[in-house]
C-alpha cells in the first residue's frame, strides 16, 4: 500500500542523514522538495536519482490534493525540506493532514531538528519545554509574548538573524534583563557557536557583533517552577 514519508534532512552537516532516510528517499516514487535546488546538493551527495518536485509555502495550499490523490493512485511520496524535519516551522502539516483524512498512512522518520541540540547545550532544564517555533513578526507579538512572560517552562524559538537582536530587546522588556538566555547560531555546521549569559548580555553582545546564519534562541523558564526541577531533576528516574 502506498504511503507518505516524511523524511528529515541534516539542518547543516550532511554527514548526520541517515542510512534509513537515504533508503526510503532511493524507493520513493517522488520527492516533494522544499526548493529543489537545495536539496539537489543533497540527493546527489547520496546517489538518490528519485524525481523531484517543489512543495513549498507558496504553493501546497494548492498542490496537496493533487499528492494527495497521487498516492491513493498508488506513489510512494517522501516530503523532505530545505533543512530538518518537515512540518516543524516548515511546509508538511497541510499534506500530512489532508493524507491522514484521506485514511493515507503516514510514515514520520526520526532526525535532524535544530531545536533539540540547541535546547540541551542550553544548560537549562529540558524535561519539561515549550517550543515556540518563529513568533509573529507583527499581528499577536505582544500578546504572546505577554502570555509566555508567565512561562515557567524552558522556552525555545527560532529567530533571523535581521531580528535577532530587536527580539532579545522585546525578551528583557517581558521576561527582564537578568533571565537566562542561550542563543545558537549554524547548529551542526562548520561555525556551530552557542553563546550564554543574561538577557542583556546577550543583546549587549549581538549589537556589537552582527549575528548570522539560523539561530535558536533558548530562555529559561520563569523561576518558581524552574528551580524546584533543577533541583529535583532525574531524582525519580
């Protein structure tokens, strides 16, 4: 029976694509590719010849009934992004959705997320967090910055770089100065740095130095809750 999977890519060294993920791109029927051009470098890496096509924000308002359709037709379809795995703040829920209506069975690869290294090489508590993905550039901001100021959860976000700096200004006006903050920038690539300190510190530092590449910003939680799990955490396991 034919199926969907979504496959996970490396979100910066190409050296961490599975020797599953490589296999089910090889047997697939088609790759649906966030920008073809992109993922090209890495099919070819790995030998994959399988055909591509671009499924991307633009366009899978209007593409995914035709995927859809296709399977039921009998494809093998593997959805893969520019970097890490599909559906987490990249294109993958509307197809992935509309295939489980369609009674489709989806199968998810484990993989590559930047959210998840960033978030342990934080040094915060990560038993228990919130990921935030991308926050609104302007419509909501405020009111969900408002509502996570009560966040007692380790918070994680990904951030441009062109933002980085006013967003770590919007944090101390919410969370203040002094909350702990991580700030990882080109996860698993050739310049992977992470650099830690106060809120301020952190806005202090990216002012002067102009941050580039992908970053994921990491805040500790509020302190009630947050401190009892430090103290306590791993004690029950």
């Amino acid at each position: 029976m034919s199926k969907l999977y979504i496959v996970p890519t490396p979100v910066g060294n190409l050296e961490d694509m599975t020797f599953r993920a490589i296999r089910v791109l090889k047997e697939a029927d088609l790759v649906l590719a966030e920008d073809t051009r992109t993922s090209s470098v890495l099919l070819k890496k790995y030998d994959i010849p399988t055909h591509m096509e671009a499924h991307h924000k633009f366009n899978e308002h209007k593409t995914v009934e035709a995927v859809r359709d296709r399977i039921l037709a009998g494809l093998d379809v593997a959805l893969i992004s520019d970097a890490g795995t599909p559906g987490i703040s990249d294109p993958g829920f509307l197809l992935v959705r509309t295939c489980v209506e369609a009674g489709i069975e989806v199968e998810t690869l484990p993989g590559p997320t930047a959210l998840i290294p960033a978030l342990v090489n934080s040094g915060f508590p990560c038993d228990r967090f919130c990921f935030e993905g991308f926050l609104p550039v302007k419509k909501g901001r405020q009111t969900r910055l408002k509502a996570l100021s009560q966040e007692e959860r380790t918070m994680v976000f990904y951030e441009s770089p062109f933002r980085l700096v006013k967003t770590l200004g919007q944090f101390i006006e919410y969370f203040g100065p002094e909350r702990m903050a991580s700030v990882s920038r080109e996860i698993s690539k050739i310049h992977d740095t992470t650099h830690r300190g106060t809120l301020q510190e952190l806005y202090d530092y990216f002012t002067h130095n102009e941050p580039k590449g992908e970053i994921v910003i990491v805040v500790k939680g509020g302190k009630v809750e947050n401190e009892e799990r430090e103290k306590d955490n791993g004690e029950d396991l």
